[in-house]
C-alpha cells in the first residue's frame, strides 16, 4: 500500500496534521497504537485532567460560594468512581469524534505501532507501506527521576495521577510544573492534604514572577502546602505508603516526609522508542529530541517531525500548529508557526495565562517596556462572581506602545488571553486593544483596562 504521507502518532500533533494534510489532497494515513484515537492528551492528559478540575471545580463552588449566594441545602458527597466514569465518557467522546474526522477526511487509522527501516517505508507489525513522505508525531513521557520509583499506583505520574484507586488522604506533588500544581489542586480540593516539593525558590518557573508570587498565596490559600527550594532526593513505596526524602538546598539538611501517593512531576521527555531512528540516522540534539530544521526536516530526507518530539515547548497547541505547517509545507504552501505568541494555560482556579515576554526576559534583554495592570477586584463581573482576585498585567515597548506580552491571573484566563495573542499576532499596539470596545459586564474589560493602564490610564483602578 502506498501514501502520499503517513503520519506517526495521532495525538494533537499527529492527527491534526494528517486531517489537514488530506483536505489539502494528500492520501494520508496515521499510525496509532493506542486502542483509541488522540495521544497523550486526549487519553492521559489536557482532556481527562481538565474532566477532574471541572468537577472538583464546582465542588469548591458548592464549598465555599452557595451559601453566600443564597444556596443552602446538604454539601453534594464525592462518589469517585461515578467521577472517574464522568472522565472516561468524556475521553471516550473526544476520542471517538477524531475517529470519525478520520472517515470523514479520509484518513486510513493503521493500527499499531510504526517503525521506519528506511526513507519511504513504515513498518507495522508485518506490514509495510510506501510513502513519499514521514512525519514522526510520536510525542512525549514523563521524565523518570533518580530514586523515584514510580508504580503507578502509590507513586505515580499524571497517568496514575488521573486514575487513583481512591483519594489520598495525603499527597506529595514532586514539581511546582503545570502537571504537579493541576493534578495537586485536584486532589486538595477532594480534601487530600496535599504538599507540593519544589527544587527552584518559586513555583512555575519561565512565567512571571509576580504571577507566580500572586499564585502560590492563592494556592496556599485553598490549602495547598509549599517546600521550595527543596531537592528530592528518593520516593519509596511500602505496603502502599509512600516515603519521599529531599535535602533543603540552602543547607543541604535532609528531611523524609511520608503520603499516600506521591506524584512525580518534574517533566516530560521526547518518546521515540522503537522508530528506529538511530538506524536510520536521523540526528537528535543533545536533550534527546529529534533535530529539525524550520520547515521540519529531520537529517533524513522526506522524514519530518513536530510536536513534543521536538524542540520548543511541550505543549498541544503548538504541536497541532506545526502538525498544520508541515501539511501545508507538504502541499506545496508556506506553513509557518509564530513561536513568539504561543499561549501557556494552567487550568487551576484560578486560572494563569501567558503569552509572550515577561517582565524577566525584557530585562534580560534590556529592553525598555512598559506595564499596564489591573486588578480583577475593579472588575464588577469577576466581583459578582466571587473571582476578583488576580490580575491582568500588559507589557509594551516603551516608545512604539507594541504589545509584547500578557500575564493573567484569574477567572477564565485561558480564554482571556488569546485576544493579546491576536493582537500581538496583527503586530497590535496596546492604544488598539485600549480603543477596542469591550462589552459590559465582561471579564474581558480587565484586559482592556490593563490595555488602558498602559496609556493614560485604567478607568476603574
Ligand atoms: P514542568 O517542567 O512544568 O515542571 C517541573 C517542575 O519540577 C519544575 O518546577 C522543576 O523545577 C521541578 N523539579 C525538577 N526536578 C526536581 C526535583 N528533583 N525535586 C523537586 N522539584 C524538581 O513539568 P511538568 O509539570 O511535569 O509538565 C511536563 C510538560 O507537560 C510541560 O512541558 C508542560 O508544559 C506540559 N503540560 C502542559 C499542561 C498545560 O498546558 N496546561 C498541562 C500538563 C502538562
């Protein structure tokens, strides 16, 4: 059987670009051998964890806001398992609609998993293809730590994370990361003491720090415990408890804590075992991943790669971008991704959103900027609804007001944020967004305040 493409991998990355990849005309298969369709992110990932947070979410709610709203009556009890069902449909959906986009757009699901003996060839079990060309979509895993021994059932990464046999009464997060902070707030707001152990002085490290300041008092706030500055150095399961030892890094004092479960979150790594691409020759850098260059080409030629196989960050949305670029490029097009506004969401509560500079890499840089900030408390939307904590921070270049980036804390931020990615990606001024009218009562006002704030002014701070 021969293809004008196969695609490797149908996580975000993979899937999205095969379906573009056939609508541009391309006779396009992908490789899958997962029983199910969607990657990591759609099976153990972005959607099961988002399932949880929802729900976990309006518990918090019904916790802490229904009274002062009025809402009395019993606090709803958690049935786990009926939770993890709720998960497990909601994956099942996802999954199943790419199985029928695949139909749809005509893209073959080969299943199993792929190798490549040589340039134009894909291995599956005993069967081989022809194909003009390769995108290696084959994504990520967590990175193993040294002395932590990961069972997926008392220590676990985010996949047993997302499928605990029951909720720990205590939790150990390994990594003040995405997945360490989500998956911890998850479990907090289930009522499992939960204690986050940090190697750097702060949490998310890479976003801004005073977002990340402002985050962790409110994390704190919801009962989560913080050890920064706190290397660790083993986790250990007996009989279903867990031991995590870590030295202090200001006077390398070692301290041993004890949990229920323990979950490691310290990052994840490129995933290409069994592609055979030491024997093909395909070139990796130096932290494992496949080299490209800007059009996604591997060193082999017709071999491309994208997504968390790659450099760049690991993250869905821009896998699923490159998976569009290399289709259009395949196509004959000019496919293009902009590295400079790929949003980063955290979908805790609430939620923190970035794009862009931050205030850090500016300075750096020496580049002179300005800030426009607003708090969400001088917004009467977010006030209503119990979420005026937080704040939209703007930063533009000093003399031409061109905005550079954004940091926003609070309600809905994930989504707030991607007006600043279309501004910034029109190569808009923050005066655009500031003169752009916001409807009344929006969260989104905060982000024209913020705008505002870098001008004359906000109007309700
Ligand atoms: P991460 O890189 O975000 O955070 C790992 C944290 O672990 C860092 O703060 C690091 O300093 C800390 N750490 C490393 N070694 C340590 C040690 N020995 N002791 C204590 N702390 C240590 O990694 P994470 O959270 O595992 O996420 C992996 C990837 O998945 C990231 O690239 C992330 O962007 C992506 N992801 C994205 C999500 C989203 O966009 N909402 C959700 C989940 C994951």
């Amino acid at each position: 059987m021969s293809y004008d493409l196969i695609v490797i991998g149908a996580g975000p990355g993979g899937y999205v670009c095969a379906i573009r990849a056939a609508q541009l005309g391309l006779k396009v298969a992908c490789v899958e051998g997962r029983e199910t369709l969607g990657g990591t992110c759609l099976n153990v990932g972005c959607i099961p964890s988002k399932a949880l947070l929802h729900a976990t979410h309006q518990l918090h709610e019904a916790e802490h806001n229904f009274g002062a709203m009025g809402l009395t009556g019993a606090k709803p009890k958690v049935d786990w398992k009926k939770m993890l069902g709720y998960k497990a449909d909601v994956i099942g959906q996802n999954t199943k609609g790419i199985e029928f986009l695949f139909k749809k757009n005509k893209v073959d699901w080969i299943k199993g998993w792929a190798s490549i003996p040589a340039p134009g060839k894909v291995q599956v079990g005993e069967q081989s293809y022809e194909t003009k060309n390769i995108v290696i979509a084959s994504g990520s895993e967590s990175s193993p730590l040294n002395g932590v021994e990961v069972d997926e059932s008392t220590i676990v990464t985010s996949t047993g994370a997302l499928e605990l046999g029951k909720i720990p009464k205590k939790l150990i997060v390994i990594g003040a990361g995405v997945i360490g902070l989500e998956m911890g707030s998850v479990y907090a707001r289930l009522g499992a003491e939960v204690t986050v152990v940090e190697y750097l002085d702060r949490i998310i490290p890479g976003n801004d720090g005073e977002v990340a300041k402002t985050f962790q008092r409110m994390l704190s706030k919801q009962g989560m415990n913080f050890i920064l500055g706190a290397a660790v150095q083993s986790a250990t399961a007996t009989k279903g408890k867990a031991k995590v030892t870590y030295r202090l890094r200001k006077d390398d004092s070692e301290h041993t804590l004890d949990a229920d479960t323990v979950l490691l979150a310290t990052g994840r790594r490129p995933f290409t075992d069994g592609l055979g691409l030491d024997a093909l020759g395909v070139e990796m850098t130096g932290r494992g991943q496949i080299a490209t260059d800007k059009q996604y080409k591997t060193s082999v030629d017709g071999v491309f790669a994208i997504g968390d196989a790659i450099e760049g960050p690991m993250l869905a949305h821009k896998a699923e971008d490159e998976g569009m670029a290399v289709a259009e490029i395949l196509a004959g097009q000019a496919g293009h991704v902009n590295y400079g506004v790929i949003p980063g969401v955290i979908y805790t509560w609430p939620e923190v959103a970035s794009v862009g500079e931050t205030e850090e890499s500016l300075k750096e840089a020496g580049r002179a900027y300005k800030v426009g900030k607003f708090s969400f408390m001088g917004n009467g939307r977010a006030k209503a609804n119990f979420a005026g904590d937080g704040f939209v921070k703007l930063l533009a270049d000093k003399d031409t007001d061109r905005i550079l980036g954004a940091h926003i804390i609070g309600p809905y931020a994930g989504d707030l944020i991607h007006e600043v990615c279309v501004a910034m990606e029109f190569g808009a001024a923050a005066e655009d967004l500031a003169r752009t009218c916001h409807a009344h009562p929006t969260y989104s006002e905060a982000v024209r305040e913020a705008a505002l704030a870098c001008g004359d002014g906000a109007i309700h701070a």
